[in-house]
C-alpha cells in the first residue's frame, strides 16, 4: 500500500491548508454510527459520550470541507471548535431559517 503524502495527514478529505485547527465536533447518537465507522488521515479522537453521543475531536490544516460535511448530518451533528467552524455554521442555519420564514414556513 502506498503512504499518503505527509500534507494529507492533517487534512479531512482532499484539501489541506496552511492553518492548525483542533475541531470538535458533538454528534446526536442516532448518527454516532456514522462516525465509529470512519477514520480519516492523521489524528482522531472518538470520544463516547454516556448517553451515546460522540465527540470527534481532529487536528485540521483546513476547515473548507468540514461545514459541507456537517451540513449532511441533518441538524444531529455540530461544532464545538474552533470558534470560526461555530460561527460559520450557525450563520448557515440563521440564513436557511430565515429563507424558510421568508417562505411561510
């Protein structure tokens, strides 16, 4: 088997960067499975919760792909760090609240 290039080892997918972020990121229970079963490039941190969330706690050089990602877990999965991943999906979900407000919904 061939070794990933070292840049790949703090990365989460594809990109890496240039920064050092240490993200955590809390999941629901009812999608912890989700995460047992995948293990990314570089350091992880599974963190069991007592009523069975997970904590994932990962060293980044990026964060372009983390939100996208978060974003398919359906309001089960959220960040915890750092501060930028936070507020970057909490502006994400003002804005689709507001879409759906201004829709009636």
């Amino acid at each position: 088997m061939e070794k990933l290039p070292l840049r790949f080892l703090s990365s989460f997918n594809v990109f890496s960067g240039d920064g050092e972020f240490d993200i955590i990121i809390h999941f629901n229970k009812c999608v912890a499975h989700r995460v047992r079963e995948k293990r990314w490039p570089g350091q992880q941190q599974l963190v069991e919760l007592p009523n069975g969330d997970v904590q994932l706690h990962q060293k980044l050089t990026s964060l372009v792909e983390v939100h996208p990602w978060l974003m398919t877990f359906e309001g089960e999965a959220y960040p915890v760090e750092p501060p930028a991943l936070v507020e970057r999906h909490a502006c994400t979900l003002q804005k689709m609240q507001g879409n759906l407000k201004r829709k009636g919904l």
